[in-house]
C-alpha cells in the first residue's frame, strides 16, 4: 500500500541557484551530477536537490494573504506536481535519466522572513518542499514524468 501512488506526478518548474542568496533561475532542462544540479550552489550528499510538491504553493499563498507565490521565491529546485512526496520519504524518483532519493523535510529558514515578512517562516512550515540525494545522474527537463524507481 505504501508503495502504490494513483497517477505518476510532473515536473512542472526547475530553479538554479548560481551563488548563495542570488536570484534563482528558472531553466527548461538541468544537468544533475552525482553531487547535484549542475550551475546549482547546492550541496552535495543528501541535501544535493531540493523539492517541493506544486500542490503547496497555493497554500503557502493563502496562508500568507497573496493571491499567488511564484517558485523561485521559495529557492526549491525542482516543483513536482501529482504525487504527495511526504508519502515517498527514503523513495527513489526516476525524472528524466535522473534517479534522485528522497531524504528528508526541508525546513524554512529565517530568510523566508526577508523574502514574504513577517509571518513567512510559519507559514511555509511543513510546505517547505524535501531535500534528496542523487542515485543516478542524468538530465531532466519540463514535463517530464516522475515516478517510482
């Protein structure tokens, strides 16, 4: 039961950081190496991707009053539409060539308080996305389909 998920999910936005609390960019298709996203600041091992299901991003919205959060301003890498990731903790994702595994929850940090004022840190807690490590490098690109590996 635990294994089995109704529909394969999306992947619906990827975001690049090129340093530490520069803008993030959006890209239509990224490199992942054995150490993350390639043109990505990230670290490496269990924290080399980061994720966040599409599905939060209105509630993190409603949560603090705006009509809507554009990606990039919650510096995840890869949005995911379709499945509920908190249901894949320690579960391999195929996405494209890419397999990535799901590590564990990635809190909020204080910057979420710079970027949407105050009240931005609790509200994207526990919609804060996951962070992942990378099994299989590969390339990954909109739309392409995400599913257990």
């Amino acid at each position: 039961m635990m294994t089995r998920h109704a529909l394969p999910g999306r992947l619906d936005w990827i975001g690049l950081r090129p340093a530490r609390r520069m803008a993030v960019v959006a890209a239509k298709t990224a490199n992942i190496t054995i150490d993350g996203l390639t043109d990505d600041h990230g670290r490496s091992g269990k924290r080399a991707v980061t994720l966040i299901q599409t599905e939060h991003l209105p509630v993190i919205a409603r949560l603090l009053d705006v009509a809507e959060i554009a990606p990039d301003r919650l510096r995840r890498n890869l949005m995911i539409s379709g499945m509920n990731l908190y249901a894949l903790r320690k579960a391999e994702l195929r996405i494209g060539t890419a397999v990535i595994q799901i590590e564990g929850p990635c809190p909020p940090c204080s910057r979420m308080e710079e970027e949407f004022g105050p009240g931005g840190y609790n509200a994207i807690r526990g919609h804060g996305g996951w962070y992942a490590s990378v099994v299989t490098p590969g390339t990954i690109s909109i739309a392409d389909t995400v599913t257990p590996s």
